[in-house]
C-alpha cells in the first residue's frame, strides 16, 4: 500500500524474443503502430535490437520496453489485446517476459 505523500512504485516490463532477420521489415511498422496506439493510452514505449546482432545473421533479438506500469495484470491484458489488434500474436518465436522496479534508496 502506498505512503502518504509518495507516489506508488511503477514497473518496467521488457520483452524479449529472437525473429528472422528477413521478417524484420515486416513486423517493425506494425510494431510501433502498435506501441503508437500504447502511448495514446499513456503507456511509453520503446522497441530495442540487441547491439551485436546485425543483418548478416538468420536471427536478431528484438526487446519491446514497457515503462511506469502501475497495475502489472492490467497492463499484461492490455498488451495482449494491443499485440491481437495489430495482428502481433505471431510474432518471433517465446515473448520471454521481465519485470524490473526501480532499486530503493
């Protein structure tokens, strides 16, 4: 519960996966579309690659990032949802999923 006087902790949520190398082009507009229509409802995102993968290798591993999440279950469902609209279900290969909160003090 939070302390009077301070605000509640937010999370970060990163998502990571490995997709084709070949299948960027492709997913990436639908992608910040669909991080596009996330920031419409307040959510900030941002989409990341590893930095040593490049456009020689058969697979690259994408990071989607998630920040200042106040309720983790609704976001989860949000994002569902967000990922079904834009036809993102498919995408890459397992969604490995983290949650990070700021360290205190």
């Amino acid at each position: 519960m939070p302390q009077e006087g301070k605000p509640s902790m937010t999370s970060e949520l990163y998502v990571y996966y490995k997709i084709a190398t070949i299948d960027g082009p492709a997913w990436l507009p639908m992608l910040r579309q669909m991080q596009a229509a996330l920031a419409q409802q307040g959510v900030e995102a941002s989409l990341m690659r590893r930095q040593d993968d490049n456009a020689q290798q058969a697979q690259q591993t994408w990071m989607e990032v998630y920040r200042g999440i106040a309720d983790e279950q609704a976001f989860l469902l949000q994002l569902q949802q967000a990922l079904h609209d834009h036809g993102l279900e498919s995408l890459g290969g397992a969604r490995h999923m983290e949650w990070f909160v700021p360290l205190e003090g």
